[in-house]
C-alpha cells in the first residue's frame, strides 16, 4: 500500500470514529445549550445503549434485521433512561448552583459504571460484541470496510435528522427559544420542563447510536467503555463550541481525524495526548471553540 493509500485509509477511520465522536459531542452540547449542564453521564447513556443493542443482537443474531431492531431498542431504552435522569437527578437541582449540578452529573456517571458491573447478567468483564456482516467497499487503490461506511453513512443521517428537527419543526423551535431565555420561554406558554425532557431524550438517543455505531466499529463492551469516548466527546463539543450543534459535529470529525492520523504516522501511544493538546491550543487562541460565540456577563 503506497503513502497515498495510507492517507486516505487513515482519513476514512479518522472520519468513522469522528462521526462517533460528533453524534456523542451533540448530546453534550444540546443539555449544555438548554439548561448550562455539563452532562458527564452522557459517555455511560451510550454504554448503557451498546449493552442494549448487544442483549438484542444475542437473541436476535448478527442480522441486518437484527441490526435495525437492536439500533431501534437502544436508542429507545436510552432515551427512557435519559429522561429519568433528568427528573430524578437533575430537575430538582435546576436552580441550584451549577457546582451542585455537575457533582450530581459525575455521581450519576459513577453510578451507571459500577450498577452494570455488579448486576449478574452484566459483570465487570469485556464482552465481545456480535460481528455484523457488511461488504468492504473499494474505491481506487482504498478500500473501506463496510463497518465503517456503515458508521460514516449513520451518524450522518442522524446528523441530519437532528439539524431538520432542531431548526424546521415546533419541538426545535421550542428548544431554541428555552436556550435563549428560560423564563420569557415559559411566559410564553412553553413547556420548559417538557422540552427540557425531551432535549435529554434526544441527546441520549444519539448517545444510544453512538453506542451501537462504537460497538460495531470495536467489537467489545464493558461497563468502563464508555468513559475514554464520553470524554473525547466533551473535548470535541468544547472544540467546537459548547452550546453550538455544527461545532459539535466541526469537533467530532477534527478530533476523529487528528486521532487516526496520529496513530496512523506516529507513535499511537500519543494519540490522547495529542487530541487534548489542540484543545488546549484552540482554547488558548479562541476561547468560545471554533463556531461557538462569545458570551458577555453583565455586572
């Protein structure tokens, strides 16, 4: 394989783990856009979907069927779960400060991480994650696996999807008004609690995809594995913006890429190093991320 197929190969998983990356970056950014709440449960939703997108596999068998059902049950399960969250944990802590707030957030990620590995059907140990079977695809001298055109091609119609709803429908519309000021929003006869909800729901139904997309593209799960990509997902968010939803897509793909090609060209046991490094590099220079805007408090 000559240097310009190496490229491109590095280019394509960069862009598959980056899509990952980004569907989980829009699930952090989306809570933080609505109610200032840095979810850090966020990474183990996903985990929690992987889980159950796995228990639907093993009944179901490795099928393209199989498949749809399983990415179905998992985004469904975390958006229920995502939900309770939210009413349970972090509705009643709404007005509270924010300290309080994301001690609750890191409370709740330790809780999900240790409630899976001492439940019997779960454990502590790795589980290797039902192989889908999907065509390698070549184009040139590259070859994509079809795993991860399948991942690419995913995350970008739920990409996609969440753009339509966020800015062309009623719920979106909603949303956007309660980022902008919460009070106003319920003076107007919005629902704040309602569409509170449901901003959590659909964060974790992209944390459930990003779950069963991660699965697939590295077949094996276990109760910490959601940790390292929750948060790399953080730093993709807050690369791109925190609070902007194409920064959070910009910074998933940035962060995927930078990632693979360091793994591909240097030494891999460099590749987190290197993916906080621009973080702090674009903090440093553009403290608001790459699209996200600058805030000003008054005093």
């Amino acid at each position: 394989m000559n240097s310009g197929s190496v490229f491109y190969q590095q280019l394509v998983n960069g862009l598959s783990l980056g899509s990952i990356y980004a569907l989980i970056a829009l699930g952090y950014t989306m809570v933080y856009g609505i109610v200032k709440l840095i979810n850090f449960a966020h990474g183990d939703i996903m985990m929690m979907g992987a889980y159950a997108g796995y228990f639907v596999l093993v009944a179901m068998g490795p099928t393209p069927f199989g498949f749809c059902v399983a990415m179905f049950v998992s985004m469904l399960f975390c958006a229920l779960l995502g939900i309770s969250i939210e009413r349970l944990a972090y509705r009643p802590l709404r007005n509270a400060p924010r300290l309080n707030s994301l001690i609750t957030a890191i409370a709740v990620e330790l809780i999900l991480q240790n409630l899976m590995r001492v439940l019997p059907f779960v454990g502590p140990n790795p589980r290797q994650f039902p192989a889908v079977k999907v065509s390698n695809i070549n184009i040139g001298s590259v070859q994509i696996e079809g795993i991860k055109f399948l991942v690419i091609v995913g995350s970008v119609v739920l990409m996609i999807v969440l753009h339509i709803l966020v800015n062309y429908t009623k719920t979106g519309k909603s949303m956007r008004s309660v980022s902008y000021d919460m009070q106003a929003s319920s003076l107007m006869g919005i629902n704040v609690n309602k569409t509170i909800a449901i901003t959590f729901a659909i964060g974790s139904i992209l944390a459930g995809a990003g779950g069963m997309l991660y699965a697939t593209a590295y077949p094996q799960i276990d109760p910490m594995m959601g940790y390292m990509p929750g948060l790399k997902a953080f730093v993709a968010a807050v690369l791109g913006g925190i609070g902007s939803i194409p920064g959070a897509m910009v910074g998933g793909f940035i962060l995927g890429v930078a990632e693979t090609m360091v793994k591909g060209y240097g030494p891999s046991a460099y590749a987190d190093a290197i993916s906080f490094s621009i973080l702090i590099v674009i903090l440093l220079i553009k403290p608001s991320g790459l699209l996200g805007k600058k805030t000003v408090v008054k005093v």
